[in-house]
C-alpha cells in the first residue's frame, strides 16, 4: 500500500491534479491528458468575441481577462505550469475554430492557417521555461488535428520595457524599437502562405490596448505576411 501511495505521490509532480483555473482537486486519469475541472472547461468555452478598438486586423478573444481565462494565464506565466500552456493552446484553437465556422478564417483541412506568436524577451521565454505564447501556438497547431502550423518568427530585444502599464502609443513605440525578427523562420512562413487560400493569425495570451498586436502586423505586412485575424485567450 505504501508502495502505490509513493507512486500517486510522485506522480503528482508530474501530472498535477488541482485544477489550472481555479485550483480544485480533481483526478485526472493517465493517459486522458491534462486539462481543467468541468467548471472551468465550460468557462473557457464560450463563443469568441471581438476585442473592443480599432484593431487591424480585427482580433477576437475567448473571454475577458478575468476569473478562469485569468487564472490560466497567471498558472502558465508566473507559476510556469506546463499544463496551463496546454490549456492556453486549446482555447486558442476553440476560437480558431469558432472562427473557422463564421467564415472569419478558412478551414485548415482545406488552406493553411499559420499561427505566429507575438513577441516576447528571450530571458522572459527562459524563466518560463520557454516562450508561453509559442508554446500554446504549437500546442494550438497539433489540436487543429495536425493542419495548422505555428511560428515563431519574432522577440523582443533585451532591455525593452515591459509593457505593463503602458498606454497604447508607448507599448507602439515600445514594440517599433525593441522588435527582432527571425529572418529564417519568416522565410518559411512565406514558403506556407504561397499554398492556395493560406493565411496567418496573430496569437497572444492577452489583449489590452492592441498595440502589440497591431505593432507586430504592421512589422510583418512591412515583410509581406498580412494576418487576416488576431487570436487572445482573453481580452482586458
């Protein structure tokens, strides 16, 4: 009894059984994967909605960045849950499909989509463990049952402010002076969108004032990639 009492225990660091979103304890099977309570599944599913702002292109989120969306954001950047990140990913890809049914993007059965994570400082990416956002980005790309792809063709230069605080106009200038793109990745993201109907998608885990997302499209249409749409797992 001890034995298997050791087993759960240690398991357990690896496969955490509280809940993402709002910490409650509820047993995850191995092998059905992580995810969230019932409550929180249903939270994270409700229909996207456009971000309020004159965006371009326009950008829809999952839910407001409160409650659970918050909770999962919070888990996967500060707390550096490896769970969270998946959870990121799979709300991402609900709003892509959501999307997909309105017409907003095209089927990825039928037309590329390419997912291209906004920007973000390497040693921010190294505390946690790894970009968050690229991260969710790929796991986003697999849910999409394998035709979706993601990238990650920009950072954020070392010593750029955070942008936390900032109003609209300082994250624009923030991002303007602090963006470096990675030139290899960005070719290969040209090569998937010369397939017929292909597009590209900005991803992020937050939208506040829109400036990083609006910044980021406007450095990569400079480049000739053009989002059709922007995705975030929550919008503030």
């Amino acid at each position: 009894m001890g034995i298997v009492t050791g087993i759960a225990d240690a398991a357990d660091l690896v496969w955490r059984r509280d809940c993402p979103g709002c910490a409650r304890v509820e047993p995850v099977p191995v092998g059905r994967g992580i995810g969230v309570c019932r409550d929180c599944a249903v939270a994270l599913r409700r229909p996207p909605s456009p971000v309020d702002g004159s965006f371009s292109p326009r950008v829809y989120s999952a839910g407001p960045y409160g409650g659970v969306h918050r909770a999962i954001i919070l888990a996967a950047k500060d707390h550096h849950r490896p769970d969270a990140v998946t959870v990121l990913g799979e709300v991402i890809a609900g709003v892509v499909r959501q999307l997909v049914t309105t017409g907003e993007l095209p089927d990825p059965r039928l037309a590329p989509v390419v997912l291209l994570a906004a920007p973000t400082r390497p040693s921010a990416a190294r505390e946690r463990g790894g970009c968050v956002v690229a991260r969710a980005a790929v796991v986003a790309a697999r849910s999409l049952d394998g035709y979706a792809d993601a990238a990650a063709v920009a950072s954020l230069a070392e010593g750029t402010p955070d942008s936390v605080g900032l109003s609209r106009a300082a994250r624009t200038v923030n991002l303007s002076q602090g963006l470096e793109l990675d030139r290899s990745e960005l070719r290969r993201v040209r090569r998937l969108l010369r397939a017929p109907g292909a597009v590209a998608c900005v991803v992020d885990d937050v939208c506040t004032t829109g400036a990083t997302l609006g910044g980021f499209t406007t450095a990569l249409a400079a480049r000739g990639v053009i989002p059709a749409a922007g995705v975030v797992a929550a919008g503030a």
